[in-house]
C-alpha cells in the first residue's frame, strides 16, 4: 500500500472549512489503495472547534503530533478576543480598528512571516526527517494555509530530493483576500512574495482549488499546478422540515469586507414594497459575524428581522442549510479574490435550496453556479436584478414550489475528488 505523508495544522477537534477539505481525503484515500499518514499540532490554538468531527477520523489512521509554539498563545499584551477575532480571518475595516488591533496587525504582518505557525518549521523537519527515512516514506503533502507548513515541505526536498513533495494551497498566499490587512512593511512583502516563489519553483506538484489561482501561479513556476476543488460529502438529514418563514441564511464567517449591501437595501425595499413580506423574512447567521456587518443590518433596519446563531457544529450546519428556504454565499468585492471558491457552496450546492451567491465580477465560482444549476450569481453592481430574483423565490415560497434542481454535482464529491487526487499520487 502506497504511504503519503500529510501535512496539516487544521485537524480534528478543529473546526471550519480548514479542516474539511484533509479530513475528507484522508477518508477516502485507503478506497485506492493509499495509506494516509497525518502529522499535526499537538497542542494548537484553534479559533473555531468541532469535536464531532473526530468521530470521523479511522481509528486505524497513523497520526503523528508534535508540540508547537504560538505566539498568539504568548500575546497576553494584546487582547485575546481581537486576537482571536483576527486568527479566524475577521478584520475590521482600518477606520474601525482599535489601537490593540493595528498593533496586532502589524505585529502578525511583519514578524511572523508568513503567519504565526512560523516557529512550527524547524522542529517539525527534525521530527519527520527520521520518520521518512525510517518508513520509506516517498510522497509528502503539505495543505496550507497556513503557509508555514510549505516551508516544512520544501525544507525536506532539500534533505530528501527524490521525495515528491506536492503543495496544496486551499486559498492563495500574497493575493488572499486579508494580505494587505497586514500593515506589511515593503520587506515584510518581498519576503512574503520570494518565499511564495521560492516554494512554487521547488515543489514537484502544485494542487490549487480554482483555475484563476492557477493562472496566478502559472505566472510564478514551470512546475506542474492541478485544479482539484473543494468538495461535498454529506447526505440528505432525515425528517427535515423546511423553515416556515421566508429564511435566508449565511453559513460561514461573514468577514467585515464580506458585506452585501445591496442585499440589506433589497431587503429593505422589499418590505417597505411587498405586503405581509415583513410577517415571513427571516435572515439567519450562521458563524462569526463581525460587528460591521451587524451595524450595517440595523442600519437598513433589518435587526427585528435577524437572528445570528453564531458558531456551530458542522452536523448543525448541514441541518441549516438543509432546512433554509434560501442560502447565501458571499465573497469579498476585489480582484484577489475571483479565484476563491467558497468551501461552503459545494454543501450548499447537494441542500436542495437554491443559492444566491454575491461576489467580485469573473468570479471562478460564478461559473460552478451557472454550470449546476443551483442558483444566480449576482456582482455588487446587481442591484436590480438581485431585487428581482429574490421576489421571485419570494413567490415561489409562497406556493410552496421554491427548490433548486441541481445538474451534474456528482462529480464534485469528495470520493470523486479523491480520485483525482490518487491519480496525482500515481
């Protein structure tokens, strides 16, 4: 049985969309004859858990763990809810940051490069250079972010250069959506952008989940970069019961940049306009929100009509979704951020509820949508004919005919993608 060693920081009891995408994988490599080999933290700081996702871990699957040293644990000056805020990706606008936060920022931007995994490097090659040699172990994996981990993948091709080290980037490095939330100083940046390059050009296999990432990466390295996308792998709940009201639900951290304006106008327009639509709204969200977008929904007067759940359990996820007459997803309005597919879409997607998805123009995931049929893609210029797509699910909720019907999704399965990934190994 062909062994891989697999990388990552995100690991059960972590929750979120880090952890899913691995966990996944590890599932359904041993269906191809592959034996996963899992290192991760022994003792991390993750901001979001979910300790029903450790159900879903083999007992027969070989993890390995070692202590790592992070300074958000060691960063008592700095207020542990900001810093909490800010290791799970919410950063407020500059003009709402506090004086603890810019530190915070800067400090995370311009000392730990690239992120705060970084003092994980060292003592994890010491480790897993025995563990490969004394396992024949030929294939490594390293998933990021964090991007610390490619560090230890490329540090060990220099050790082992017969070893086929392949990198897997979740989301981009230097073009993620918060890189310039970091207050980088101009040697911070250089230092980001080389190390991304130097990575690139060393790995033997680059796997990315979008084609734009993959053209951005193209532009960096002549080494062999592969789409495998993120995925789905849950069933339909039993005895679900639709949501009464007209529900609209988030599922996701809703990031301060993360704000659909034009969706809160429409809202409000909607139910200054539509008689009885006020009785039957509901908005509901599912995860952190930040405070931004808290204001600007009582800003368009919609708060009586909000209820914002907060953080919960992946199984209490898919009952969300599954039972919401309408899911929203939303991406950050600029350039950097076409190539992000949402992890959540591919489960929003096997729901059955129709999506509305808002996000930058060209966006990668505009395409998935149109292509499964499972919704309307809307940029933030789209007012009106967001406006007009929602009364009409509005209407069709009122006949109670409101579904999405969903073309070709198999192949975005989790086994299926699998296989692809199998077929990289090979």
């Amino acid at each position: 049985m062909k062994k891989v060693l697999i990388i990552t920081y995100y690991w059960p009891p972590a929750g979120g969309p880090g952890v899913q995408r691995w966990l996944k994988f590890v599932k359904y490599l041993p269906e191809y004859g592959v034996k996963p080999i899992v290192y991760c933290p022994k003792n991390p700081t993750y901001p979001i858990l979910d300790d029903n996702l450790s159900a879903e871990v083999d007992p027969n699957v070989t993890i390995l763990k070692k202590k790592i040293v992070e300074p958000y644990g060691l960063a008592g000056v700095f207020s542990k809810n900001s810093l909490k805020k800010i290791s799970s990706g919410i950063i407020p606008s500059e003009r709402k940051q506090t004086l603890i936060e810019r530190m915070a920022l800067w400090v995370r931007g311009n000392f730990f490069i690239p992120d705060a995994r970084f003092l994980w490097v060292r003592p994890s090659v010491s480790f897993l250079q025995k563990y490969i040699f004394d396992h024949n172990i030929e294939t490594v994996i390293t998933t990021g972010p964090p991007h610390s981990l490619h560090l230890i993948g490329m540090k060990l091709k220099k050790k082992f250069p017969d070893i086929n080290w392949i990198a897997d980037f979740r989301d981009p490095w230097t073009t993620i959506g918060y890189h310039k939330s970091l207050k980088l100083s101009g040697f911070a940046d250089n230092k980001h952008k080389n190390l991304e390059e130097k990575v690139l050009q060393t790995a033997d296999q680059i796997i990315v989940t979008s084609i734009s990432t993959k053209s951005e990466f193209g532009e960096l390295t002549t080494q062999p970069i592969h789409v495998i996308t993120n995925g789905y792998d849950i069933k339909k709940a039993e005895n679900i019961i639709l949501d009464s009201k007209f529900s609209i639900a988030h599922i996701g951290s809703l990031l301060s940049q993360r704000n659909p304006k034009i969706l809160w106008q429409v809202l409000s327009e909607m139910i200054l306009g539509i008689s009885g639509f006020a009785d039957k709204l509901e908005i509901k969200l599912i995860g952190v929100v930040s405070r931004e977008i808290i204001e600007t929904i009582s800003f368009y007067n919609l708060s009586a009509y909000t209820e914002i759940v907060g953080y919960v359990s992946h199984d209490e996820a898919v009952v969300f979704q599954q039972k919401s007459q309408v899911l929203l997803l939303v991406e950050i309005n600029a350039p950097e951020t076409k190539s992000i597919i949402p992890g959540k879409l591919f489960e929003y997607m096997v729901s059955g509820r129709p999506i509305i998805a808002i996000g930058p123009q060209g966006s990668d995931f505009e395409s998935i949508i149109e292509e499964t049929n499972v919704g309307e893609f809307f940029t933030y210029a789209d007012k009106e004919r967001l406006k007009e797509v929602l009364i009409s699910y509005y209407n069709l909720y009122l006949q109670d005919n409101l579904h999405s019907q969903a073309i070709g999704i198999e192949k975005y399965s989790r086994r299926n993608l699998t296989r692809q990934l199998v077929d990289l190994l090979n």
